[in-house]
C-alpha cells in the first residue's frame, strides 16, 4: 500500500493541493504538461496547488484524477491510498438512458 510519507510523518490529512502536487511529481509531469493534458492554464494549476483554490469545479476534478491515473476519491482527500494499490476493480459506469423502444408507436 501506498501510504503517503508525509500524512504518516506528521498524521495531518494532505490538502487537495498537496495531494495534486505529490501525485504531478510522482508521475513526472509539470504544471504546463498537466495543464495542457487538461486543457487550461499553467495558472490554473498553481492556483490548485497552492491552495488559492480549494474546491475545484467537479469537471476539473475529474480531469486532473484522469489525467493523472488516480481517483477523485483519493485526489480529494477521502481515500488514503491511491489506485496503484487498490485491488479492487473500478465500478461499472452507470447508464442514464432509458433504452429506446424497438418500434415506433402507430400514429394516428
């Protein structure tokens, strides 16, 4: 398991800047690539980190977690671990549509 030095050393949960940070280092990207894999700005992505911004739009936040190989779950802070060591696989996507009717309803 993958339990982050920093929340072990000092037992003080990770802000979502952090966690954003540590995981972007780990996985050996900069801000502009990160940036750029997600379509905003180099800006946008120091704001996050630096705690300027602290509660990200829900798009944003799924964008960074995809980006970066991780759960939302983990990336803001209510999951411990990340991914890389949860055996459990992820849950099927839910599928709002109503299926459509085979045949079309006689008009008239």
């Amino acid at each position: 398991m993958y339990y982050l030095m920093q929340e072990v050393i000092t037992m003080q949960p990770l802000t979502f800047g952090e966690r954003l940070a540590l995981i972007r280092k780990r996985r050996k990207m900069t801000q502009r690539q990160l940036a750029e894999r997600i379509s905003c700005q180099q800006s946008d992505i120091y704001r996050l980190e630096s705690g300027l911004v602290s509660d990200p739009h829900m798009s944003r936040l799924v964008a960074l977690a995809q980006a970066l190989q991780v759960s939302t779950d983990w990336l803001s802070g209510l999951r411990d671990t990340t991914d890389e060591a949860d055996p459990t696989p992820p849950a099927p996507p839910l599928t709002t549509k109503r299926p459509r009717p085979r045949t079309a309803a006689p008009v008239g």
